[in-house]
C-alpha cells in the first residue's frame, strides 16, 4: 500500500476526514486531535489493515502520517514470514 492509498483508507475510516486536505506532511496530532478514543480507533484500524499492533507511544512518537506509515511498515519488514 502508497501512503496516499494509506490516507485514503484513514479518510475512509474516519468521517471527519473525509472533506479534509491531508497529506503524508499533515501533522498526526493536527490531523486526529489529542483524543484517545481516536488514538485507540487508530489502533484498531492499523491492526485490522496491516496485522501490526502499535503502542500508544509509537502512535504518539510519530509526528506526521508519513512517520506513521513508515513506522507500520518497518514492523511488517521485522515480522517472521
């Protein structure tokens, strides 16, 4: 998956992103607010989509959805096959 397939998956999952301007530089916090119930929905959606499971501090370390995106796919690349 391309971060912007990645993006639109996200605006997919969450209804108020849909009429929103977000590239892979948006800002994670600006992008999903400090609310954890959006963090823990994030969480699922990850998990769901990709199999991996983040913490909420790697979530957090990550400062734009390009930083997300690469810290999804560096487990997927550390996974046992």
């Amino acid at each position: 998956m391309r971060i912007n397939e990645f993006i639109e998956l996200l605006k997919g999952e969450f209804d108020f992103l849909e009429s929103t301007q977000i590239s892979p530089d948006s800002k994670l916090y600006d992008t999903f607010g400090g609310s954890s119930l959006n963090l823990l929905f994030l969480r699922g959606i990850i998990g769901e989509h990709f199999e991996v499971n983040l913490i909420d501090q790697e979530i957090k370390d990550c400062e734009t959805l390009n930083d997300l995106y690469t810290k999804i796919y560096s487990h997927l690349e550390n996974k046992p096959s």
